[in-house]
C-alpha cells in the first residue's frame, strides 16, 4: 500500500507541474463522499468502538484499540484499491482534487 500510495502522490505532482500547477487540495465533495478506510473488528474489540470513528472514541476505548493491532485499509480490499486507483490515473480528470495555478 506505501507503494501504491507513494506511486500516486509522484503521479499527481508531475501532472502537476506539467499543467503549472502550484495549490492542490481535496474538494469538499471528495472529503465527504470518498472511500473510508475499513476499521475491521479484530479480536477482543469493544462492540461500541468496532464502527466508531477515532475522533470519537473514548480515551479508553482509544487506549484498548491500541493494544491489539488494527488493520485499517481500503474495505472492499487490497486488489479493488488498486483496480480503482488505477483507472483514476488512466482518466487524467484528477476527480477529487482541486488544482489551480
């Protein structure tokens, strides 16, 4: 995934600078509307914090989780993440994204 990640970030700066882009932001609508990352249950996971977003768990609850390890990725998995992210870059629409000069 650091790959993947690493890969796509190289993609939209050198786009960028070939289109003399200088500010790139997330549009509000990409921020609201895009993929989650999955917080999968894992074991001995408090019920209450299995679906809870970390901004709104409980310091506790923060300090169980923690504990154990947690996988959080792309919730339809590894291979559609990167089927999706993929076709973004062969699109060259930079959907999500604001760039402006």
């Amino acid at each position: 995934m650091l790959s993947e990640a690493s890969d796509r970030m190289a993609f939209i700066l050198k786009k960028a600078l070939e289109r003399g882009v200088h500010e790139i932001e997330v549009t509000v609508e990409a921020e609201r509307n895009g993929p989650r990352p999955s917080s999968a249950p894992h074991a001995g996971s408090a019920p209450s914090s299995q679906n809870a977003h970390p901004a709104t768990t409980t310091t506790k609850e923060n300090s169980a989780r923690k504990a154990r390890p947690c996988h959080n990725s792309y919730g339809k998995g590894p291979s559609k993440f990167f089927q999706i992210t993929s076709q973004w870059r062969a699109d060259g629409n930079f959907v999500g994204l604001d760039m402006r000069p």
